[in-house]
C-alpha cells in the first residue's frame, strides 16, 4: 500500500492499481506481445484461474523516497527494434503513471524476456 501524505489528508493507492494500469499501458504499446511472468512465485500465480490478469503479470512496483521504481518483463514481435520499443514504453508508462496517479516515477526497467514470431 502507498500512502501519500497533502494538506487535505492521506490517499492510500493499491499495488494492484499501479500493475493493472502499467499492464495496461505495456500491452498497448506497439510489438509487444505479452506480459511474462517472473520467477517461482509468480509462476505458480499464474497457474491459479482468476488470480491476476494477464496484463497484470511481470510488472514489479517498488515505491522508495517518494518515487516509483518500476519493472517489467516482456515478450515482443519478431522483427520490431527492441530498443525504440523499450524507450516508448519507459516514456509512455512514466507519463501515464504520473498523469493518473499525480506520483512521479524514478526509473522504468524494461526486460526483454522472449521474441515470438
């Protein structure tokens, strides 16, 4: 759970908030196929029916110093450049993150997990 401290009072924002609009935004972006999953744990999440969407797999939010430090583990289209694909969605998550949540974000890393034809 974030909790960001104004003048009004506190706002609390769920961790799920955060990975089903960063999953949303990802999978949006052009050639990229799908979100993975990434180790032991969320592997078997996945497993479960109705656990978590699937957009919603492979994002990992860290919240340091009032800042965003986000992860994320893709699959992409053969054929398309890794690193101009990996830049718009560093720019298009980063932008929609502070947009709709008013919370600035530090760093995006974007991982490359598989390329699919």
């Amino acid at each position: 759970m974030i909790i960001l401290q104004n003048h009004v009072g506190k706002i609390a924002i769920s961790p799920e908030y955060f990975t089903e609009l960063i999953g949303k935004t990802v999978t949006s972006c052009f050639g990229v196929i799908s979100m993975n999953v990434k180790g032991f744990r969320e592997t078997i999440s996945a497993a479960i029916p109705g656990k978590r969407k699937a957009y919603a797999r492979g994002v990992n939010v860290k919240f340091t110093k009032d800042k965003l430090i986000i992860s994320l583990h893709i699959s992409l289209m053969y054929g398309v450049n890794m690193n101009a694909v990996a830049k718009a969605i560093i720019h298009k998550v980063g932008y929609t993150v502070e947009q709709n949540a008013g919370i600035s974000v530090e760093k995006v890393n974007v991982y490359v997990d598989s390329i699919r034809v």
